[in-house]
C-alpha cells in the first residue's frame, strides 16, 4: 500500500520555526495528530506522533502545499507548481540538457534549455528555495527526536537516521546544483545568525560521513516508500561518482565500493518484459529489495494532486496528436515536453527505451515553442503494468518518480570500470542494461559509450544534466544539441561560458545575507 498524503483535512502543528509537518498514513500507518493541539510539548507524546512528524520529510517530495493542488505552498512568493520539488528538479536537470526542451512561454523557462539563466531567475530560485525548505523540515524532525526523552530508543534512532537520509538526498542535489552553500544541520540555532556558506568540499565530506552514520542505522529491507540503507548508499555512491567536480579529485574506487554494497542489499534487475513497469502508474510493485527501484516518491491521483513531479512530466509529454488515453491520463495533455533529435540518434535500430511519437512531429526543432517541434518522449505513462487505464483517471497520475534504482547502479559501475580503472565487473554489468534494452552488447565501450548509455537508459530521471557536466560537455563546444546557447530560434547551437555548470545561488538570499557569496560570473 502507498502513503495515503491526505489532500484535505490535513492536521498539522507548529513547530518554533513555524514549519508546519503534515499527516501521512498508509504504509507508514499513522494516526492523524488532534488538530486542537497545537505544539511540539502537546502532540509529541507517543513515538507514533514522531513517526508522524517524520512523514512531512517525505511529503515535501511529493506536494507542494499540504492543502491539495490549489492550496497555498510550503513557500510563500513561488508557484506551487512549479516550486513543487520534483518539478524544480526536473527543470534544472533535464530541461538544460540534450534530453528535453519545453515550448512554454512562461518567464524565464526556455533560458534553462539556452543555458543563459541569471542570479534572479525563478525557477533556478523555486528549485534552491524547494531544496533548503527540505532540509530545514528535516533538520527541524531531527531537533525534535533529540529533544525526546525516549531519543535513544531503536525505533526513535531509526526515525531520526531516516530524516537524515532524506536530508542527505537535499544535501546531494544541492551540492551538485548550487555549489558552495548555506549550511545548517541539526545543531544550527532555530531564529538566529544567517547560516555560514560551507565549501562543496567540505559539503561533501560532511554528507559522506551524514550518509555513512545514517546507513548504519537505517534497515536493508525498509517499508515502501521509507528510507533504508539503501538510499544512503545510493547518495554516497552519487557523491563519489561526482567526485572530480565536487572536490577536484576522482575516487571512483569508492563510488564502486558503495555500488557493491546496493548490490549485495539485494536489489535486483527487472527482465525485458517488466521494463517498462518500472514506469508506470503501478510502479510500486517493481520498489524494494528483490526489484529494481530502490527509492522512489510517491504520487497517487487522489492523495497527492500536485502539479509537479509525474503530474509535470506525463502531462507535458502529452500534446500534438497524441490521445492522452493512450497514456492513462483522463484529460487532455499539456503540450510541453520533446527531445532534441541528437537524443533521438542516439538510439540504435531494436532499442526498446526508444518510446517516441512521430506522428505529426518534426524530429528537428523547427521552433522551439511549437509542439509539433521534436519528437515527443513517452518513457513515463499513467497506465497500468497490464496496459488499462484506472477506471477513474484525471490529470494526476499514480505513477510514482524513481529517484534511484539499480540500473544506474549498473552504469555507474561500467563508468568505474572504463573511466575510473577500477576493476568492478563493470563492463558486464553495461551490457546487462544494453541487453535487457534488446541492443547488442559492446565488448570493450569507450567513455562516449558510458556517457551515451545513460542518456538511453537514464532518460529523464533527473541525471542528465549532472552527467553532461562531469564528461565535460554541458557547456563546451565538444557536444552540441539544437538550440543549446540559443534563445529563440534564430542562429546556431553553440558553447556557452563554463559559469552554467552551476546555478546561481538564489540573488534575494545573496542579498539578505551577506555571508554568502555568489557562484563566479554571476
């Protein structure tokens, strides 16, 4: 069973940061808390309650308000729409990228797929405001486990190394996006100074030891949906597979230290025939050890009707002459999202993961703000494993977003192999992934081969940008797609300057503390 996130009816309770935690139930099955009760000494009287504050940790992935798709956000002044987290994260991971251009008008979106953003822009603003209001939840979940009189029982510890992994996963894209960051933890003073900027390198040594801590703690086998050891190695693998860029030195060895360690928790690759459920609106059954997703967020059409994560994405797919029933949704589609026709050569003639629609669709990029424009890429859908719609459909799928699984374990093992020269069974485990996809394997691959892979079977699940970025062709002129550099559609795909491997730190935060300062050519 998934969280039952409640899109009405939410209880919550003040903590003294004014955060508010949201009830879920489901698999985490708790109580909501008396709505009449109103702070943390009132309600924190029972480790279900704590079970219940750590539930908003994980609904911040999954909405952006705890009052339903119209309610007010988390985040005062940005869009619950696209200030909801996996749609931020999408945005900066994927639109900048040969992966995925979007037609929209709306401000500032088409300079993401330009590459020419500024300090002020909103949506690299809604992305960093959604990361650090995530980390403050989880900070906040942590002080108050702490300050309990039962803080050191197992069940409490485990609660506390879960909103610390989910923490981690902030930490992570935030030192990937941003760089060098405000830093605050458990032990930051609620109200008080504006937070220090810490380094990437100590950020990342700092989350190392985090997730190390964590993973210790957390289980092998969590519940669906919950953090587990595995999570935590997933972000350490991450660290050190980005190590180069974070640190200025590579340590592959490590990053195929903590691949090995997902693999022995016992995660397992789906076959063929179950690929494509690793996508679908019933998702879920492939989550957990003994199947392929090793952490995902949840999304369900009744319990969170959220304008963002697979919302966004199969939505925004879904235009031209498509038939939005073809895709389980149960209205029209929004008419945003295709890919770039460099992404389309990439796929050999056999190759499963190539699920484009042509019909009606230019494969070149004609004008960018045109549907028709592009082929349109239709990996995530809102049906069911067994190809039905569910019988009462809308526009909020049930598909859940796979944060991490095993596939990119795989890859990240190849990359060890064949870029790091570490000797992991890399290169088997590549052609394991090419041969589920029905291509033919490659005896010995080359680093265009590692890199060009993960396009294929990474597709929008949030890596591209950081991938293009440590193979050193995000912003040179060593890869060119159409429109990259550009802001309309005049003129010629180019290099941009080397300053859009990172995003700014947000220009109102620059401002109000001075502390901080701003990412170079910014």
């Amino acid at each position: 069973m998934k969280f039952n996130i409640k899109k009405n009816g939410i209880y919550s309770f003040a903590f003294a940061t004014a955060v508010s935690l949201t009830s879920c139930v489901g698999d985490l099955d708790v109580t909501p808390i008396d709505p009449n009760l109103d702070t943390p000494e009132n309600v924190l009287t029972s480790t279900e309650a704590y079970n219940q504050m750590l539930a908003k940790c994980y609904s911040g992935l999954s909405v952006s308000s705890p009052d339903g798709d119209s309610g007010d956000p988390d985040i005062q002044g940005i869009d619950g729409g696209f200030g909801q987290y996996l749609r931020a994260l999408y945005n900066m991971q994927e639109l900048p990228t040969d992966e995925a251009v979007i037609g929209w008008n709306d401000q500032t979106l088409k300079d993401l797929h330009g590459l020419q953003w500024t300090s002020s822009d909103v949506f690299v603003s809604a992305a960093y405001s959604r990361v650090f209001y995530q980390i403050s939840i989880c900070n906040e979940v942590i002080r108050q486990i702490d300050k309990a009189s039962n803080s050191d029982d197992a069940l409490m510890q485990q609660y506390r190394a879960e909103a610390r992994a989910i923490r981690g996963l902030s930490y992570l894209h935030a030192i990937d996006l941003f760089g060098n960051v405000p830093f605050t933890d458990e032990s930051s003073e609620v109200g008080g100074a504006n937070p220090d900027q810490i380094s990437r390198a100590e950020l990342f040594t700092w989350l190392a030891n985090d997730m190390e801590e964590a993973a210790s703690i957390l289980p092998a086998n969590p519940e669906k949906y919950r953090a587990g050891k595995g999570l935590a190695y997933m972000i350490l693998a991450k660290l050190y597979l980005n190590a180069q860029v974070y640190t200025g030195t590579a340590n592959y060895q490590k990053c195929a230290e903590y691949c090995n360690k997902i693999i022995e928790l016992g995660y397992k690759l789906e076959s063929a025939n179950d690929y494509w459920k690793l996508f679908c609106a019933d998702n879920d059954q492939m989550l957990g050890v003994g199947h392929e997703i090793i952490f995902s967020v949840y999304q369900d059409h009744i319990n969170t009707q959220a304008y963002g994560g697979t919302t966004y994405i199969i939505n925004a797919e879904v235009g031209g002459n498509m038939n939005y029933a073809d895709y389980g949704l149960g209205g029209n589609g929004w008419g945003g999202i295709r890919v770039t026709p460099q992404f389309v050569d990439k796929f050999e003639s056999g190759d499963q993961r190539a699920k484009f629609f042509t019909n009606g669709q230019t494969k070149e990029i004609i004008d960018i703000s045109d549907f028709f424009s592009g082929y349109a890429f239709t990996k995530f859908t809102n049906l069911k494993a067994d190809g039905s719609v569910l019988p009462d459909a809308n526009s909020f799928p049930d598909t859940d977003f796979p944060v991490f699984r095993l596939g990119d374990v795989y890859l990240m093992l190849a990359e060890c192999e064949v870029v790091g020269g570490v000797s992991c069974d890399g290169i088997a485990k590549f052609n394991e992934i090419r041969t589920r996809a029905g291509v033919g394997a490659i005896a010995n691959p080359n680093r265009n081969d590692i890199i060009n892979e993960r396009a294929r079977e990474l597709a929008w699940e949030c890596h591209r940008r950081s991938d293009l970025v440590r193979f050193g062709l995000l912003t040179t002129g060593d890869y060119l797609w159409s429109h990259k550099g550009m802001n309309s559609n005049v003129g010629t795909p180019h290099a941009v300057d080397s300053k859009y491997n990172l995003f700014p730190l947000a220009s109102s935060d620059v401002i109000s503390n001075t502390k901080l300062q701003q990412n170079p050519g910014y």
